[in-house]
C-alpha cells in the first residue's frame, strides 16, 4: 500500500496517520496522534507479512521490564498486526515520539561534531549498548541513524531505535555465549571526529554480500593507529581494546566516561541560528 493511501484511510488503536517521517528496510515511520488525546507518536508499519517489527516490539518491551531506564528508549504504547482484507497484513509498533537521528545531526552540523561532543556521545552511547547487553540482547545494528535524541528538554539526551536486528548474546538452550564481537560504535565515533571513513566509498555496482565483504575487508586492513592519527589516544586504544575481546568476555563499559554538561554541536549550531530545542527536537 502506497504511503499516501495510508495516510488517507487508515488508523490504528485510535491514532491516525499524519505524515511519513522515516523509511528503511523494515518498514516506514509515520508521524501519528491520539484521536481524543492530541498525542503525538511515531508508528512504525512493518513490511508486508513479515515479522520484524513485532519481534523489535517485543526487544523493547524486554528492555523495558523491571529495573528498566525508560527514559533512554522510546516508549512502546502498544504493537500487533493492522489486517487490510485478505490480501495484507502488517505489523506495527506506536511509540513515543523522538527527535532527530544522529546522522541527521551530524549533517545539520555540516558534518563537524566538537571533539567535546565526540566525548559526551561516547559516554552515552557506552551507556546505553552497557544496559542492552545487561538484558541480555545485543544491537547488531550500530550506526548514526539508530541513534536519536529526544526532543524539547530531551534534545541531548540519545536513545537507540530499531532492534529488528537485535539478538539474544546466549544460547537459550546451552547458556553459551553466541559468537558476536562489533567495533561500530568506535569507528563511529571516529566518523564524527574526522568527517568520513576511508572505507566508506567505492562500492558502485557491488551487491549487498559484495558490498558487506569489501566493507569489511577494508575497516579489518585499515591500521588502527593511523585511522585515530592526531586524535586523543584513548579512541585507538578503545578500537584495540574491541578488537581483541573474546567473543564471552564481558566488556569494560566504564571506558571513555566522562561528565557531561549537554552542551552538544547541534545546540550551539542551533542556538548561533536562532533555533529553539524544541524545534530541532
């Protein structure tokens, strides 16, 4: 179904659609409200008969059982399958809304974060990947658009979106911890710092499994020291120190913290343009 015919004659659990605000390769992001409320949320529409979204809701609602820091996830309101006749049927989550995606920041910044703001993502981000992992899952999607802050008062505050590709870290049955090591979140670190990454050109014409392996190939062959050259050492100590964990050895999450005084790039961009958080957010 074509996005205008959603927006036109569908609701769900009494939100109506508003307008589409993100799109990938699960599904699409509408901006939805409370028919009686006014309440604003994101609904996230899954791709036809299939499951990604119901299995993302049930991540989140996992991660935000007993003990759970709410306030560094969006809120899930309420999920399940939104049925069209015979013919489709899509899964959908109705969540809180949240700002704008930390690729969506670093563009507004003209591609410059503050090495400051650099050291204070870290340490949230840090954070937040700490406590996914002490719920038991994984992300396996690390990367700028996963990230997003929150908005008004919230803006400096990140929460990670799209678990569709989240994980168990252990076997269920053997209680053994499944083979998984990932450096994304250093080299993403070192992204905002530098600008781009040597490896992120050169993959026209290439299909997806191509593409991933020369991807690969490329960050695996790219020296560590010369990637982080004229940057604090800590960052290439932070990528050698990933490199070589063990897939079952428990990470140390208090690397890299720091304090904070949310005094982001995208504030001060937007505060030397006359630009409300909120409106940002």
């Amino acid at each position: 179904m074509a996005a205008c015919d959603i927006l036109s004659d569908r609701s769900i659990d009494h939100y109506d659609f508003l307008r589409g605000i993100g799109d990938g390769s699960h599904g699409e992001v509408y901006l939805g409200k409370h028919k009686e409320t006014g309440e604003e949320v994101a609904i996230k529409l899954g791709r036809e008969r299939r499951t990604d979204v119901l299995y993302e809701a049930k991540v989140y609602r996992a991660l935000q059982g007993e003990g759970a820091r709410t306030d560094e996830f969006s809120d899930v309101k309420h999920y399940g399958i939104q049925w069209n006749g015979d013919a489709e049927s899509r899964a959908y989550i109705i969540m809180g809304l949240l700002g704008p995606n930390l690729e969506e920041l670093f563009d507004f910044c003209s591609n410059s974060f503050h090495r400051k703001t650099v050291l204070m993502l870290a340490d949230q981000l840090i954070t937040r990947l700490e406590y996914v992992h002490s719920k038991g899952y994984v992300h396996c999607s690390v990367k700028p658009e996963n990230f997003a802050t929150g908005i008004g008062k919230k803006v400096n505050q990140v929460h990670i979106i799209d678990f569709c590709k989240a994980r168990r870290c252990c076997n269920a049955e053997t209680g053994t911890h499944n083979p998984y090591r990932d450096t994304r979140l250093g080299y993403m670190l070192m992204y905002y710092l530098r600008g781009s990454l040597p490896w992120q050109k050169g993959y026209l014409g290439l299909n997806t499994k191509q593409m991933t392996e020369r991807l690969r190939s490329k960050m695996l062959a790219t020296d560590i020291d010369s990637l982080c050259s004229g940057f604090p050492e800590e960052f290439a100590e932070y990528l050698k120190y990933c490199r070589c964990l063990r897939f079952d050895e428990q990470p140390d999450y208090s690397l890299l913290r720091l304090k904070r005084d949310g005094r982001y790039t995208w504030i001060l961009v937007a505060q030397s343009l006359g630009i409300a958080a909120k409106d940002k957010g």
